[in-house]
C-alpha cells in the first residue's frame, strides 16, 4: 500500500506542477497582450496625464473658490448701492414735496 502511495504522490505532483505552469503561461500571456494594448510608454503618458489633471482641478477649485468669494462682495455691494440710491430717492422726492 505504501509503494502505491508513493508512486502517486509524483504523479500527483507532476501533475499539480503542469497546471501551475499552464496557469503561469496563459496569465503571462495576458501580460503581454495588455502590453501591446497599452505599451509601458502609454502607461506612463497616463499616469503623469492623471497626476496633471489632478494638479488641473485643485487649481479650478482655487479659482471657483475666490470667485464665489468675490461674487458674494459684488453681492453685498450691489445691496448696498441699492439701499443708498433707495435713500436718495427718498431725500429727492421729500426735497421736491417741501
């Protein structure tokens, strides 16, 4: 029983090894598919694309940002300017009843 025991076992394991090696084959042919499909170089190009673009949006956010902030002091200022021609209306019309 034994002697049949280790004449599977190497078998077994050859076996076990040839599966491992196709598994190994085939991903490392998807390797290099998806490098023909994207060269190394391209990744590259991406990955400093991607790094620009982020650099991109803090920089609009930046703009959006002091823009509100100086739509919002036009905003007040408008209401202020409103609110003080309101009030030389108001003197004009009374200087004109008087």
């Amino acid at each position: 029983m034994r002697a049949l025991n280790a004449e599977t076992e190497p078998t077994r394991t050859q076996k076990e090894v040839f599966a491992h090696r196709q598994r190994i084959g085939e991903l490392m042919g998807q390797l290099r598919d998806f490098d023909l499909m994207v060269p190394g170089e391209s990744v590259q190009h991406l990955s400093t694309e991607n790094t620009t673009l982020k650099h991109r949006v803090r920089q609009l956010a930046q703009e959006h940002r002091k823009l509100q902030e100086r739509l919002e002091g036009a905003r007040s200022n408008l209401r202020f300017a409103d609110k003080h021609i309101a009030d030389l209306e108001v003197r004009l019309l009374e200087r004109d009843q008087t």
